[in-house]
C-alpha cells in the first residue's frame, strides 16, 4: 500500500536542502533544554535553555528567554537573553528587551526601551576583529560616553 522507495527519496530531498527559506520555531509554552544548531533562520517564542549556533537570523520573540549563548549572521531581540551574542552583521536589541551579557556584533541597534548590561565589541563583518569597545552598566551611560579607544 505504501512504497517505501517513494518515502525514502521525498526523505532525502527534505533533508539535502537546509536553509532554504523554512524557519525553526520555538512556540510560546514550549521548553527546551540543548543546543540548536541550524542553517536556516530561528525563531524562539518559548525557553530555551542551551546555545544557539546558526548560519542565518536568529530572532527572540517578545515572550521567549534564551539562557545561553546566541551565535548566527543577524539577530532581532525582543524578548530575554542571559548570555553572548556574537552576530557578523546587524543585532537589534528591540523595545522591552532584557539582555544580560556581552555583545559582539558588526552593526548594533538599541531601541530607547531595550535593557542592555554587559560590554558590546563591535567588529568588521569581513575579519571579525574588534574596532572598538563600548561598555554599557546600569546607569545606562550613552555609548559615545563610555567609548574606549
């Protein structure tokens, strides 16, 4: 009734094409507890308790947590994370964020709301090496206040 050479190749044609435009959720009331390693673009809604390793964008939604560290090309954070990000391209720290850790990114955007506490190194998307400093504490110093050349 069923062909199980039709099953095998459909398998494998899913599997030989990651990060072809489908994304990786993590929905609201979900918990995970790893690390995630993807090709393609993930969004966390939930908590994930773990790292993330990705070659694409990685986005924290307004109700997901992440406890660990974020590694991937761009990142939107809107909601918690508790360790580094390292980004080679834009990171977005979006209105109502909490972030707590050190950030390493090529570009950086901070909306007025976003809470950040720890260091941000931005770097050259090409060679990935730190141009400047910019330490950030509680007090929520401007960045080209606390600027170390």
């Amino acid at each position: 009734m069923f062909n199980q050479k039709s099953k095998s190749e459909s398998s494998s044609e899913v599997s030989s094409a990651p990060g072809t435009g489908a994304a990786t959720i993590i929905a609201a009331g979900t918990t995970l507890k790893g690390d995630i390693s993807s090709n393609g673009d993930i969004r966390i809604d939930g908590n994930l308790q773990g790292n993330i390793q990705c070659q694409a964008k990685v986005v924290i939604g307004s109700n997901g947590s992440v406890e660990g560290d974020i590694s991937g090309q761009q990142a939107d954070i809107m909601g918690k994370v508790s360790g580094t990000i390292k980004v080679k391209e834009l990171l977005q720290l979006k209105g109502g964020s909490h972030v707590s850790g050190n950030l390493y990114a090529g570009k950086l955007q901070i909306e007025p709301s976003a809470n950040f506490n720890g260091q941000c190194h931005m770097t050259t998307a090409t060679n990935g090496q730190v141009n400047n400093e910019v330490s950030a504490d509680k007090k929520g110093k401007k960045a080209s206040e606390a600027l170390e050349v």
